[in-house]
C-alpha cells in the first residue's frame, strides 16, 4: 500500500515526459533591429540582441518549430553581401511599416545552385511569404537553373506567398535552363501574389540547353501561378545575348501546372526583337499538362514584342494548353495581336471585350473591334 503513491508519481512523470515529447513546437518571432548587412558566414544565434535581417534569417532556418515571422521596421536595407540563406522552412518576412517603407535592395548575387534569388531562394517544401515588403533593384547572375532576379522556388510542396508588396527593378542576367525571371522564377512551386505589385523588372538572360521558360515578371516551370488584385506591369525581357528559345514580358507558365488571374492587371509588358526564337508580350501558357487557366476581371494590354521569329505575340498566347478561360475582362493594344491559341482553346465565359478580334470571343456580352478606352497606366500611389 505504501508504494502505491510512488508507482502514481512515477506514472504521472512518465506520462508527462511522453506529452512533453508531442508537445506542439512554438513559433518564434525575430524582430530586425539593424539596418545593416552582415556577414554571410555567421552562424545562427546573432538575433538574441541585436539583429540584422540575414541573422533573422539564418536563425529562423536554424529553428526547426515554426512557422517563424521575422518583422521588419521601416528602413532601406541594402544587402551588399548578396542573397539570404536558402529557406526550407515556413518563414514570413513582414514589414511593420507596409511596403512603401520598408525596403530590400542592393543585393547582386552570382550563383550556380538551384534555385537562386538574388535575395532568397525557397527549397525542400520550404514557404516563405514577403507582406509588407518592396525588393527592388537586385540583380542575379550565373548559372543557376532555376534563378530569380528577388526570388526562386524549386521542389514538390515549395511555396512563395508576395502579399501587400512590391518586387520593382530587380533583375536577372543569369543563364537559367529550366525557369528564369526578373522577378520570381518557380519550378514545380506554387506562387501566390495578392494585393501586390510585380513591376519593371527585366530579363536578361539565357537558356543555354535551348529549353525553358523566361520572363521579365513571372516564370513558372509546372507549378501553380495564382495571381489576385495584382499589378503584372512594365517588365521586360531584354534578350541581349543568346541563346534563348521562349520569353514572356509578363508571365510564363510553361510545361504543366496552372495558372489564375483575378482582379488584376497585366499591362505594358514587353519582349526586345530578337534574342529568342518565341516571343511574347504578356502572358504566355505552354504545355498539354497545364491543367487550368483562367482570367477573371483581368486588365491586359499593351502588351508587346517586335521583330521576326517563329512566334511573335502580344497580349495573351495559348500553346498546346486544352483551355484557357476569360471572363469580364479586356483584351487591348497587343502588338503584333491580342491573342493566339495553338493546339488549344481559348473560350470566353462572357462579358469580355477585344479590341481586336484575335481571342476568338463569342460568349455572353463579348465585343470585339471595340476601343476599350482606357487611359495609360499610372502609379496612382499604393504599395509603393
């Protein structure tokens, strides 16, 4: 009988070891406090005081509990030792003060691993989200396969959520063979954009297996791609150097995967003559295995391309893809022309309107050969 109590302290203590083994891990949240860069060799603990964005990074890598949020005050934070630490872990790097005040800049990365941002580089079912943010004018160079003039994504279950921000002026030069953009660049990844603004940003790259996707905003390689009360404007691709096989100003959702735009606009995009045999202004979907395409109250104009080449589009081309779907939206002002489908379909749900009569739009409320009369797009203030 007087052991009893013992057995019960012993079971209880037992049974509290097992519940502190299953214990839910806890998120950690790293707050920056300087402005400053630092070393890329430092190793994870730097954030128990003071603490650079690289640190936070590094540290919330290093913690495999999470999800992790790193805040960012507002300031210019100028990375002059390059990109960020790789992320495989689900990490939101969110600025207090909203995009327009919190910026990431300076970074001109060189790498030849797989995937590569200039600023980060998402991998192994890794997330990371940027809200509240602007990474504008950084530039990758090398030879990665998979490179991001910002931001790069690779692997099955790899996510990249831009909420509230601002990708502006970044740019890659970097001979990427499998996906490379100015902006963000995406094999088998899925990539959200809501409320944000991917703008002038360029490609200046190549593809030098003659395979690929390229585009001066978005390429993605098999992937998701969806897009929401977004801007997709004024990127380029500026094929320089060779070779290059296929470019998009705008957005190049290749192979498989799928692609939805909604409440957004997709404007000014443009791709330089020459340099890539299979140009596009705006929005290109190649691939039988790209499962779904839609475009939902999409603004797309003045999307453009010059020259000669096997293919030369303006403002939305459909490759091989069974169907892509549009629905209450404007097609207007592509140059050399509006749309063009090939070995596929592209059908209108109703109500949208062609300046031309390229897209084939014959639904509910369509017109064609009607002036849209917009206005030219203009930064009326917002995200930054």
């Amino acid at each position: 009988m007087g052991s009893m109590p013992r057995m019960g302290a012993l079971v209880a203590t037992v049974a509290g070891f097992a519940l502190a083994l299953v214990a839910p891990a806890q998120a950690t949240v790293f707050v920056v406090t300087k402005q400053a860069d630092s070393p890329t060799a430092e190793l994870p603990g730097f954030c128990s005081v003071q603490c650079t964005l690289r640190e936070a990074v590094t540290d919330a890598q290093a913690d495999p509990s999470g999800p992790h949020t790193i805040k960012v005050p507002a300031g210019t934070y100028v990375l002059a030792n390059d990109a960020l630490q790789t992320i495989t872990r689900d990490i939101t790097i969110e600025g207090t003060a909203g995009a327009a005040a919190t910026v990431i800049t300076g970074a001109t990365t060189t790498a030849a691993s797989s995937p590569s941002g200039s600023v980060i580089a998402v991998n192994g079912a890794g997330k990371l989200t940027l809200r509240g943010v602007s990474l504008v004018g950084n530039t990758l160079t090398g030879t990665a396969a998979v490179g991001g003039g910002a931001v790069a994504a690779a692997g099955l279950g790899t996510n990249v959520v831009v909420d509230r921000s601002v990708l502006r002026g970044n740019r890659t030069e970097a001979a990427s063979n499998v996906s490379g953009a100015g902006a963000i660049a995406g094999q088998v990844a899925s990539v959200t954009v809501v409320d944000s603004a991917i703008e002038d940003n360029v490609y200046a790259g190549t593809q030098p297996a003659a395979v690929g996707a390229g585009a001066g905003g978005i390429a993605n390689d098999s992937g998701a791609t969806q897009i929401t009360r977004s801007s997709v404007s004024r990127n380029r691709g500026d094929l320089v150097s060779s070779p290059n096989t296929t470019v998009a100003g705008g957005i190049n959702q290749n192979t498989a995967g799928s692609l939805a735009i909604a409440d957004s606009t997709v404007s000014g995009n443009s791709v330089s003559s020459g340099g890539a045999d299979f140009r596009f202004g705006g929005i290109l979907v190649n691939g039988s295995l790209v499962s779904l395409v839609t475009l939902t109250n999409v603004t797309l104009t003045d999307n453009v391309t010059s020259g000669s080449g096997s293919q030369v589009r303006g403002n939305l081309a459909s490759f091989s893809t069974p169907t892509t779907t549009v629905r209450n939206s404007i097609v207007a002002g592509g140059f050399p022309d509006n749309c063009i489908a090939i070995l596929s379909v592209i059908a209108s749900s109703g109500g949208n309107l062609d300046s031309g009569n390229s897209c084939g739009f014959t639904g509910p409320g369509d017109l064609v050969n009607t002036d849209a009369q917009l206005g030219a797009l203009r930064a009326n203030g917002g995200l930054g």
